[in-house]
C-alpha cells in the first residue's frame, strides 16, 4: 500500500509575507509621518479682528485665530497652532528638487 500526502501551499505564510510587504511599501510611499499635525507656537501679525478674535498671519503664510485677543490690525502676537509635519520639515521642497529634476 502506498500512502499518498496532499500537500497544500502554505497560504497562510504566504498572506502574511504579502501582508508585510504591502505594509513596508505603503510606510514608504505615503509616508504617514509628514501628515501627523505638529503643534507650532510662532508670533504672528494681527490682519483682522473679528468677534472670535484676531486674524493672523504667520510666517509660513497660514491664517492663524487667536481667541480673546486685544490686539489692533498691525499688531504682533504669538499663537500655537496645528500644521502637517510636511510643512515645517521640508517635506515638499524635496519633492520639489525631484520634480525639477525629471522635467526638462
């Protein structure tokens, strides 16, 4: 008598091994990191005055609102607010520099 084994392809380990190299590929295409919003506290120029309070601008062209601000048009005053990591870490000037690179 012969005993015959079926062998089945390991499609368990072969999911998971998919499964990582999808997820390595992705971390370094999307790069979740530049889209975490961190916190920047900056001086910025009062533009307006509503009745939520002043209307700034900082330095990196954002509109900034400053709750119970006294402050007149002109004046300087510090504010925290959330941007995306790309903004601040020069995420988007590399691709920039890339850009040009590829364009004739």
């Amino acid at each position: 008598m012969q005993q015959t084994t079926n062998q089945k392809t390991p499609q368990l380990k072969f999911a998971a091994i998919l499964a990582v190299a999808i997820s390595v590929t992705l971390v370094f295409t999307i790069t979740p990191w530049n889209l975490i919003p961190i916190s920047v506290t900056e001086d910025v120029t009062v533009i307006a005055v509503t009745n939520y309070g002043c209307v700034g601008e900082s330095a990196i062209g954002r509109s900034v609102v400053v709750t119970n601000c006294s402050a007149a048009v002109g004046d300087t005053v510090s504010a925290t607010f959330n941007i995306p990591a790309m903004e601040i870490n020069g995420y988007y000037d590399r691709i920039e520099d890339k850009l040009k690179m590829v364009n004739p």
